[in-house]
C-alpha cells in the first residue's frame, strides 16, 4: 500500500469515528432531553452557610455511575462554585446559569470514589442525589477543591431535614 493511500484509511476512519461520536452524543441529547435542571438564582435573602470551589464531574442515572446523562447544562465536566445556603444547594457551572436544588429536591447525600471516567482517592467525590422537575432521581458528582468531600457532604446535610437523608428518600 503507498503512503498516500495509508493517510486516505486512516483520515477515512478518524471522520468516520467523529461522525460516530457525533451521532451518539445527539441520541444521548435526545434520549434525556424530558429531563430539566431546576434553574433558579439563591434569593438575596437567603444566609450562605458555606461556599466550595469545585469540580463538577457529571451527572448520572440515580445508582449507576458510570451512565452519563446529558441533562441541559449538566453535559460536560466544568468548573464550579458550590453554595449551600438556607434554602438549597446553588451549583454555579462556568458558562451556565445557577441551578439551584431546594431540600425537597434533594435525597441523598453519600461520598463516593468513582463516577463516568474519575476516579479518586476513597470518598474524594459528593454523589449529590436529586429530583429532576420530573421526579426521576438522578445523582451529580462533585469534587471539592479546596475542603474535603466529607465538608462538603456535611454541610448538603446540614439543611436537609431527618426524614430526607435516607438512602433512596
């Protein structure tokens, strides 16, 4: 085989695998599109209780982390400011607007050591547990940057009342 026709295989399969990865991501986008983050900005009333520069890792199938979901806003690894406040949990991603998940909205609170593609030392992820505006309970995955996850998790579980801290609430 000439090298000419070495370099047209492979620029063949390299588009070929761009266009897989491409029509997979627009199936994914399309099979959770019914799901919606609760956006929302913290009220100026509200009292911060802690705030936590982060990584955000992804967001998943409630149980099973390694199933990327491709939730608006929620698609790719970012960036984030994490406060928790009086009245929920505002997760500022670069480039997006606030979500922000209310103590109803929230059940679970657990640490974690892998989730997608991440995995770190044991318990250095949250697994934040949450209701989407549809009721399917998914989990996102956080890494503090400069607090341990159990501060962070302590402090998601500081404003959640008893009966919504259970495994599956």
């Amino acid at each position: 085989m000439s090298r000419e026709a070495a370099v047209a295989v492979i620029v063949v399969v390299v588009v070929g695998l761009i266009a897989l990865l491409f029509w997979a991501w627009r199936r994914r986008t399309r099979r959770d599109s019914a799901l919606r983050a609760p956006i929302g900005d913290v009220p100026g009333s509200a009292t911060v209780i802690a705030e936590f520069p982060s990584l955000y890792v992804a967001t998943t199938r409630h149980g099973q982390p390694l199933e990327r979901l491709a939730i608006s806003g929620l698609g790719f690894r970012s960036k984030a400011d994490v406060r928790v406040t009086d009245v929920g949990v505002a997760l500022d991603l670069t480039g997006q607007p606030t979500m922000l998940l209310d103590p109803a909205r929230i059940t679970a609170v657990a640490q974690s050591t892998v989730a997608i593609d991440r995995v770190v030392e044991p318990d250095g992820l949250v697994c934040l547990s949450w209701r989407t505006d549809d009721g399917t309970v998914v989990d996102s995955y956080l890494r503090p940057q400069d607090a341990s996850a159990r501060a962070l998790a302590d402090a998601i579980r500081g404003i959640l009342s008893p009966s919504s801290t259970g495994p599956d609430a």
